[in-house]
C-alpha cells in the first residue's frame, strides 16, 4: 500500500521532533501537526531566520547517500545562523521527493535528527511532494535585540579574519564519485569536509560585541567577503600567504591551494571583521574554542576586494560560484 504524505511525516519525522520537544529549555511549543509551529522567544531577544534550498545535481551529487545529504544541508542552513551570532530555535523543512524510497527516507530522517540533535535545533514544521529531489530549510534562531552580527558593519581599518581552514570541500569535488578503498588519506580527509561541514555556533555567539561584520563561506572567500565590503560600502586587502591550508588540500593540489581558498566554496567557515583593538580578544577566543582564527588583511577605503601573493604580485580571484 502507498505511504500517504501524512503516514510519511508520522513515521520518519513526528519521533524525533516530540524528543526534542520534550527537552529541557526548548523553544518549542507546538511543533509538526498544527497549521503553525510555535516557538518561544526569549525577553528582549530578536528573531533571526534564513532559507536554503538545495537541488539535486545543482548543490548536492545525483545519487547522494541520504544520510549524508541530512547532514550537510542542515549544516549548510544553521551555518548563516553561526555567521549573524545566534542560537537556534527551530527549523522548517520543505521535502521534494521522486518517489518513496523507505530505506532512503529512514537514513535521511535519522541524520536529520542526529544532526538537528548536535547543532541544538528542532524540526518544527515543513511539507512534502513529488518532484526531483530538492530540500528547501528554513532556520530559526535568537539574538540580544541590537547584537545581530550583520554584513554591514565593517569599517576601515578593521582586521580581517577566517577561522578554520579553506579549499578543502573544492578540493574534495573530484573525489566524490571514486570508491573510498581507492582514496588517499588526504583524498579521504578532503571529502570528510565536504561531507560534514561545521557550522561555526559558538564562535558566531562569542563575536557578538567584538565583531564589526560576518559572513559564511559558501561560495568562496573571495566572494563572499566582497559581500560584507558591498553591504558596508568599503574595500579591503588580503594576502593570501595567510590563509590557512590544510595539509590535505597543500600535497593533493599543490598548484591551486590558493585558488580553492579564494574561490572554491562549500567551506562554510566565517569571515568576519573587527576592530583593530579586538585582535587580542579574537585570538584568546580561537584558543579557547580550540579553533584556527587567522588574520589575513585589513578593510580600507574605497571599494572591491585587492589580494596579494607572497611575492607582492596582485591575485585576481575567480568569481566564485553562482547561480545565475
């Protein structure tokens, strides 16, 4: 007999939302089964939301392991959370589906639980269709009213800084259809970044105050820092012998390191700015977080994005990617 579309959401969905609901200090209130989830914001806190869709062969491989598509496209989502500061609430869920495929739908479900579980969000709400595999997220979360970490707020002479390591998820593209028995080690390591990004929650509460701006990387640094210095109407500068690289990503692509660093995406590590004064601060907080934050330049007058090798010579980025 068909599962019906309600029969779909009791059976892989309903368990693991009731769990998190049922947890201590959860927001939520009403979640799946009503016209509307209700989620209780804290006193003078303000709401943060953002959407993500995700299109098979577009964003994610045709063929995907549903485990790992749960995973990584919540991650992807409740990175632009880490990016403005907050602490998440809820999520919705908008699920496109060719078919039902159960044993595809209960690894999808469990990983989404398991991953709703680690980032500390609950599914609240969402719907279902048939069509081609497409998943659109809407995240949820709260910050101190007037703490938001915007993209608009960087001033000249203001540091740069990145945490973690970049290029690792471009890097890792060509590994995606290659049996994992016929991997390096690095090859292995790339393609775990690609898999399971970590969006930065704890840095992104803890830059609140120290921060001027902050964006996440997922079309590529190059692009998505051009993003903070158009909303704050600035320039900066940016040598790239600074950017942090894994060794992984250094002895697999020794002559496009760089290149994927400026330019690959899928890293969703931030990219924020602060004022010169907050450098020690920023620094103390990478070794208290246990996470890699690098200066790699400073914002100036004017407009658009310089970078500089090691040798002085200017770096033209590629464009990063884009939809359209």
């Amino acid at each position: 007999m068909p599962v019906s579309e309600f029969q779909l959401i009791q059976q892989y969905f309903k368990v693991g939302v009731a769990a998190a609901q049922a947890c201590p200090n959860s927001p939520v209130r009403c979640g799946i089964g009503d016209d509307c989830a209700v989620l209780a914001l804290p006193p003078e806190d303000e709401l943060l939301v953002s959407v993500d869709t995700l299109v098979e062969s577009v964003h994610f491989p045709a063929n995907y392991p549903s485990d790992l598509l749960a995973r990584r496209a919540l991650a992807v989502c409740v990175s632009d959370l880490a990016a403005c500061g907050a602490t998440p609430l809820g999520f919705t869920l908008a699920l496109t589906l060719p078919k039902v495929d159960e044993p595809w739908l209960a690894g999808f479900a469990n990983a989404l639980a398991a991953a709703a579980a680690e980032f500390g969000i609950a599914l609240v709400g969402g719907d279902t269709t048939r069509g081609p595999l497409c998943l659109s997220l809407q995240v949820m979360g709260s910050a101190p009213a007037g703490t938001a970490i915007l993209r608009s707020g960087a001033r000249p002479g203001d540091l740069v800084f990145v945490s973690g390591q970049l290029g690792d998820a471009r890097a890792a593209l060509a590994y995606l259809d290659k049996p994992l028995a016929q991997l390096s080690a690095a090859e292995t390591a790339l393609l775990a970044r690609y898999h399971s990004p970590e969006p930065r929650l704890a840095l992104g509460q803890k830059l609140r105050g120290l921060a001027s701006a902050a964006v996440d990387i997922s079309d590529g640094l190059a692009a998505d820092l051009g993003h903070i210095l158009k909303a704050s109407g600035v320039a900066a500068v940016l040598y790239t012998e600074y950017l942090a690289l894994s060794a992984a990503l250094t002895e697999t692509n020794p002559e496009r390191a760089i290149e994927f660093a400026l330019s690959g995406g899928d890293d969703y590590e931030l990219c924020f700015t602060l004022p010169a004064e907050h450098r020690e601060a920023a620094l103390a907080l990478g070794a208290e977080l246990n996470l890699r934050l690098t200066e790699v330049g400073y914002v100036d007058v004017g407009e658009g994005l310089a970078c500089y090798a090691a040798d002085g010579g200017v770096i033209t980025p590629a464009a990063g990617y884009q939809h359209f």
